[in-house]
C-alpha cells in the first residue's frame, strides 16, 4: 500500500555548509516525485532525511502520517526501498540472497519467495540469475537486481538516489522503462533523485529544482517548461533541450 | 547446523587450539630447576649440578642456556629458577656493581665473603662454596702476534695497543670489568674494536681478523689454538671462581637439595675444568656424556646411571641427518613446545586483537594512536623485551607468551582495523540504509568481506611468532631455540640447524596451515571453488554488456 511523503521547512548543515534550506515537498501516495539539481543542491540530502540516513536540524519529516523521529530508524528504513547509484549490492552474497535481505529481515516466511518474484519483475528470473554473485553480473543486470532488493518486501516507498547514473545509455533507457512499468503495477510512492531533467520528466509527475540547498520550483514537467520560476531553472530546461537538438542534428 | 567439509575443518581447527592450553597446564610434581648462561661451561657445570642432584633421587628441570648475566640472575631473585653456576666476580662487578680495596680485591676468599654476605642481605640468595676453580678473563692472542710485539702483560698490551685491532664480545665491550676498566687502568687503546660473538672470536683470532680476543681462562679453545694468555699484571680482573647460586627458598622447599649440590664444592680444578671444557668445545663431544664421566671419575655418581645418556653417543664424526635421526625424540618434544608457545600466543593475541581493531573502526579518533603504539613494540628487539619480562613474570613460558603475543597483536589489530575500516563501503551503506543493525552489518558485511586483510594479518603474526619463539629459549621457555643458543654458545654449526631448519619448516608449515584457513573464510564470491566449477559462471561475464563495452573501446 502506497504511503505518502513530506517534508516541511527542512534545513540542514554539514559544518559550515549549508546543505538544505528551509526545504518543503510533498509526496501523494502512490505519486512519483524527482529531485533535480547539480551535485551539491541538496537533493540527496533531502532525500535521506526520509530514511533517516540525515537528521535534520529544523524542520519536519514524514513517511505517512508519522514523523520519522517517533521511529526507530532501523524498523523505519526495513518498510522503505532504497537504491543508490553503485547498487550497493553484498559481494559475497549470491543474488537471490541479495534480493531476499528484506524480507529476511522483516522475518517474512516466504523470504526466498519473495526474493524470487523481485526478480521477475526486473526482468532477471530467478532460476537463471539467483545463484550469481553480483561480478557475475553487468552493470544494468545489478542495477536491475539492486531494484529487486529495495522491492521485494512490497514497501510503500521507494528511495531512488541515481540509480541509473552510472549506466551506459542503452542500459539506462531499458532500465527506465521497466522502472516506469514496475512502479504502475506495485502502485508505490517514489521519489527520485537525478541530474538529468529528461528522466526527471519521464519518471516522475512532479520535478522539484534544488539549488544549494533551496527548492527553486517545484511543479510537472509541463509547467517548468511553460513558467520556468527563476532564470536558474529556465537554463536547466535550456540546456536539456539543447542536449536533445544536438542528438537530433 | 549443516557439517559441510569447511565446518567440520574449522571446527577441528578451534577445538585443537583448545587442548593446548590444557596440556600446558598439566601438573607436575615440583623438580630442582636448574639453570644454565648460554656458554660452554655454564652448561656443563649445570648439567653436573643436575646429575648429581637425579642421582640423588630429586627430579630435574633443566632450563640451559638463559640469556646472559641479567637474565639468569633475575630468574633466581624471582624464584624461578633454583640454581644456576656463576662466578664471583661477575657478582662483585656485573651484578652488586661493589669495588674492593686493593687488599682485599685480589684475594679471592675475601671476594667470596664479601659477595656471598652481601647476595645474603640483598637478594636472599645463597652462594655455595666454590667449586674449585678460577675462570677469569683471559686477554689472549696468537703466539706469532706475543713474539712479534713481545707481549707478556697486560701493560705491554696497552703499550702496543694502537698498533692491534681487538674483538670482544659485546658483554666485555659494555662490562665495567672489562674494556671500560682495561682502557682506565692499563690505558688500552685498540685500533679498532670490533664486538664478536662468542663462537667466532676464536676463529676470528686465528684467521687474523683481529689480534686480540677476550676469553675465559678455562676455555678448551685456548689450548687447541696455541694462545697466549696475557698477565694481569696489575690485577684489575677480581677474582672469578666458579660457584653455584642458590635460590633462597630452594632448602626449606626442597630439603636436601642444596646438600648434594655442594658435593661438588672444592672437587674441580683448573686443569680438569679445562679438559672437560675442551671435550665439549673443541670435541664436540656431548655434554651429558662428559658430564657424567667426570661425576664418575669424582666418585660422586655411580656407574650405571639410569636417565640414558649412555645411549648418547659422540655423533662427531657422523652425517647431519644422523645427527639430526639420532635426536629426534627431543627435536619432536622441542617442536611440539615451540608449537605450543606459537599457537597459544597467535590465539590469545587473534582473541584480543581482532575485537580491538572492530573497536576501533567505531572510535577511529583513537585507532592511529592505539596502533601505533602496539606498533612500537614491534621495533622493541625480542630479547631486550624478554628481558624487561623477567621482573615481572619470572622465566619460563609464561613470559615468553606475552612476550610473543605482544609482538602478534600489531599485525592482526592492523589488519582487521584496516580491513573493516575499509571494506566495500558501497555495500555497507546500502546495508545501513535498508534497515541492518550496526552488528549485523558487521557480521554479515563488514567482517567477511575484511576477512582476507584479517587473514594477512594473522598470516604475518605467525610466521613472526614462529621466528621471535626461538628466542623464548633465553628466558627458558623451552622450544627450538634451545639448539640454537647453545649451537651458538659452543659454535657448533650442526646443533644450531638442528634447531633452525626445523623452525624454519615450522614457519612454512604454519603458513600453510593458515592458507587454508583463509581459503575456509574468504568472502563466498572470492573463495575458490575446491569441489566443484560451475560453467555457468564463466558465461555470464563473457556475456556481460560491460565487458563487450570496455572490448569495443
């Protein structure tokens, strides 16, 4: 089941540096919203804060109708999947045992089970994959098994930092489009961290623009490029269309 | 729990390493242990103090061969020897640092009472009435160099001496009774003074390396390379006559013992002692049959004696691996020991270490420093280390394990520190944020993928371990570095490799062992595949987009 986000007026420092800045989204069930901006505009940040992976100086974090603070992080981040750019996956453990940690952790009886339907759902059955150890495996096939892990205890979020970053072109564009499919049939909340505004759009109805720490718009795709809110998001939307006339040329 | 091979293995592993400990401890009724320096007639004079005494019903621990001065003594202040020879004016200089008006200085039974009251006083120990004989230092050179320099005295030494290069052991180097009080009273002035061990300055003289040595006036190598022992003529060596010390708790523990060790007080004479000397240095000759010969000549022991040392022959004349086969039982009993001392060092340290490095990978403000510091008692040599052991821990093998795992921790606690502090750190973050505990991160991430650098360590400690325990034998811990220091002591290059090889094959062997232990815990995905291969395996990477990729470039 589908659980909703937010976060309201959000700020955080490391040291001296301002990471996030009176920062605020809002994430409806079931909804899939992206964070975009450089590195260093806070969006990984902000995104951690929901796992509580980063305790926020100010400002309020919810999963549901619960602030996170009431929540043991550990019970927290086992009910919310989590992808990062370089999958993360344990290289000791085979891939079935990689996918079904989850689950094993949340005691679920049929953990192996579990772990097997994840894994067709990526694309990777279980029967020809599971055994593996993850060099065994391409970048994308990891990148795919790493999306099985952080699904295969049906959780109601999901936390994607990068995680088709480091993927060559081909790979990324499959992996997007089976993202895309995936998260319609789970019907799970995502929010999705990237520097690309194209897999922002394509991934996500609601983009949100981050820079150094503040949020510089926050809207669908449609209305960025029909009202861009400051000249900062108006370049992105500038540059990324750029980039797509220089591939059409 | 399934038994796969590797459980059975490991198993096996833990619970042998667990009997050892017991077999150490096994009790024993209380013999004389008696102690030796590690030269030629201190371990015969010992071996002698031990026959008599087994002649005389009491039981035996032999501890031959304990360091130097420092060492020995400090093992009987401890009580943890009983007995060991030593001379008296080594106690005069070398131990009370006393000096005696010129009257009495010479006169040797004025040396002895001043020494013996005071060792009374200050130390409880007991000095037994000397055996007879002096073994002084005696200056020597060749007879070519005497007649060349016209050399006699001392005096006429110092007057050539700028023209002579000498070789001294480090002892006499460092002695007040000896270069340092030579070069004040005589003016000695050598060319060049170079430290030579025991066993070679002889060679060294007669090769011309060198043209004057320290020695002891009882050597059996003064004889054999004709020498000339220069005259003290203004008497600054003291009086060095040979007697047994005795711990002070050694009559009222073991009533009875000190009365057959003075059978021997007053029955051995210079020109016998120089005899004997020769036989086991320049004969090479064993020590227990020479030993036993002379107790029996001396009426003291009877002719059959029961402990086996006339099965001992001379093996002179005989090939090493004879020598080698003709002493296996004890190189078995001396492996076994040295097996011991490493394997209860390495666990111990493998205990404390590795839990210290996962500490400090938490609290990594503190890991340099704390490293560091174990570090530092790495650069500590083994035998200074042994040494500071003795007030503490007496001698024996206790000292010598924590001397030996002292020396083990640093590796291992830099090896895990290392290896946890720096393992896959991709996998561990996504572990954290997908809801593990910091332990079962530990046990599941951190502490597999770090095993091979823990192994290296643990690896490295060993083969340390193995080297550093020979030199357990100059506290009396027993082990293969027995042969070696007394090989040393009585330049006998087969006894030394007697020791040294297998020690050497011991290193190899424990290396071994422990290449398998960590083939047994690598990561699943680095561990080589022992029974079966799967070609499963091979195909995914040669099909992999990434490799086709990386090929296209």
């Amino acid at each position: 089941m589908p659980i909703s986000l937010a976060a309201r007026n959000v700020s955080h420092r490391f040291g001296n540096v301002v990471a996030l800045e009176d920062a605020s989204i809002d994430v409806p069930a079931g909804r899939a919203t992206a964070l975009v901006g450089e590195s260093g505009s806070g969006k990984t940040t902000l995104l951690r804060c929901f796992n509580r992976l980063v305790e926020p100086e100010h400002g309020q974090v919810m999963v549901g109708d619960q602030d996170v603070r009431t929540q043991s992080p550990v019970l927290l981040r086992r009910g919310i999947g989590y992808v990062q750019q370089h999958g993360g996956l344990l290289p000791h453990w085979r891939v079935l045992r990689n996918v079904g940690l989850v689950p094993t952790l949340q005691h679920m009886s049929d953990s192996a089970q579990a772990a097997r339907r994840a894994l067709e759902l990526v694309g990777l059955p279980a029967a020809q994959f599971g055994s593996r150890f993850p060099h065994e495996l391409s970048g994308g096939q990891r990148q795919r098994v790493a999306l099985a892990r952080s699904i295969a205890a049906r959780p109601g979020v999901i936390l994607l930092d990068e995680p088709f970053g480091a993927l060559d072109a081909i790979s990324r564009a499959e992996l997007q489009e089976s993202f895309d499919n995936l998260r319609h049939d789970l019907t799970v909340t995502t929010l999705l961290v990237t520097h690309d505004l194209a897999e922002a759009g394509r991934l996500a109805e609601e983009v949100v623009v981050m820079r150094k720490g503040r949020i510089e718009q926050r809207g669908s795709m449609r209305d960025l490029i029909r009202a861009p809110a400051t000249d900062y998001v108006a370049r992105l939307i500038e540059r990324a269309r750029a980039g797509l006339e220089a591939l059409r040329a | 729990m399934r038994l796969t091979p590797r459980r059975i293995l490991l198993i096996g592993v833990i619970s042998l390493a667990g009997a050892i400990p017991a077999a150490l401890c096994a009790q024993r009724q209380r013999p004389v242990v008696v102690a030796s320096k590690p030269f030629g007639e201190s371990y015969l004079l010992a071996e002698m103090f031990s026959q008599v005494l087994e002649s005389r019903g009491f039981s035996v621990e032999r501890k031959p061969g304990l360091g130097a001065t420092e060492i020995a003594f400090g093992a009987l202040r401890t009580d943890a020897i009983d007995v060991y020879p030593e001379y008296t004016g080594t106690g005069l200089i070398a131990i009370l640092h006393d000096t005696l008006p010129d009257s009495l200085a010479a006169d040797p039974r004025a040396v002895f009472a001043h020494v013996a009251s005071r060792f009374a006083d200050l130390y409880h120990v007991r000095w037994l009435p000397p055996l007879g004989f002096q073994n002084t230092y005696a200056i020597a050179v060749t007879r070519s160099t005497a007649n060349r320099y016209h050399l006699r005295t001392l005096s006429d030494l110092a007057r050539e001496s700028p023209h002579l290069t000498a070789g001294f052991t480090a002892d006499f180097i460092g002695r007040s009774d000896g270069l340092v009080g030579l070069s004040r009273v005589y003016g000695l002035r050598p060319r060049a003074v170079r430290p030579l061990a025991p066993a070679v300055k002889y060679q060294a003289l007669a090769a011309g390396a060198v043209d004057v040595i320290d020695g002891y006036s009882t050597d059996g190598l003064l004889a054999r390379y004709d020498l000339v022992t220069l005259v003290d003529d203004k008497h600054f060596f003291p009086p060095y006559e040979a007697a047994g010390l005795v711990s002070g708790r050694l009559d009222s523990q073991i009533p009875g013992a000190t009365a057959a060790l003075t059978l021997l007080s007053g029955r051995l004479d210079e020109t016998t002692m120089r005899q004997l000397n020769r036989r086991v240095e320049v004969d090479g000759e064993d020590i227990k049959k020479v030993a036993s010969d002379e107790l029996i000549a001396l009426g003291l022991v009877g002719s059959v004696s029961g402990h086996g040392v006339r099965g001992v022959q001379s093996v002179q004349h005989s090939g090493f691996w004879r020598y080698l086969w003709d002493r296996r039982a004890t190189l078995a009993a001396l492996t076994v020991r040295h097996l011991e001392l490493v394997a209860l060092a390495l666990l111990t340290a493998v205990i404390v270490a590795v839990p210290l490095g996962l500490g400090l990978e938490r609290t990594r403000r503190i890991a340099e420093p704390t490293i560091g510091a174990l570090g530092v008692l790495q650069t500590i040599p083994s035998i200074a280390l042994l040494a500071f052991m003795i007030p503490v821990l007496g001698v024996g093998v206790v000292p010598a394990l924590v001397a030996l795992w002292l020396y083990a921790l640093y590796p291992i606690a830099r090896g895990t520190y290392t290896g946890v502090r720096d393992a896959d750190p991709d996998a561990v973050a996504a572990a954290e944020a997908l809801g593990t505990t910091p332990t079962q991160r530990l046990l599941w991430v951190r502490l597999p993928l770090a095993a091979p650098v823990i192994m290296a360590g643990i690896r490295t400690a060993a083969v340390i371990t193995v080297g550093a325990a020979t030199l357990a034998a100059f506290i009396g811990a027993g082990g293969l570095g027995e042969p070696i220091v007394a090989g040393l002591a009585l330049a006998d290059t087969r006894m030394i490799l007697s020791g040294a090889l297998p020690a050497a094959a011991l290193a190899l062997a424990v290396d071994g062992v422990l290449a398998i232990v960590e083939l047994l815990v690598a990561p699943a995905h680095r561990r080589k595949r022992l029974w079966r291969r799967r070609t499963e395996d091979t195909e995914a990477i040669s099909t992999s987009p990434q490799v086709a990729s990386t090929t296209r470039q």
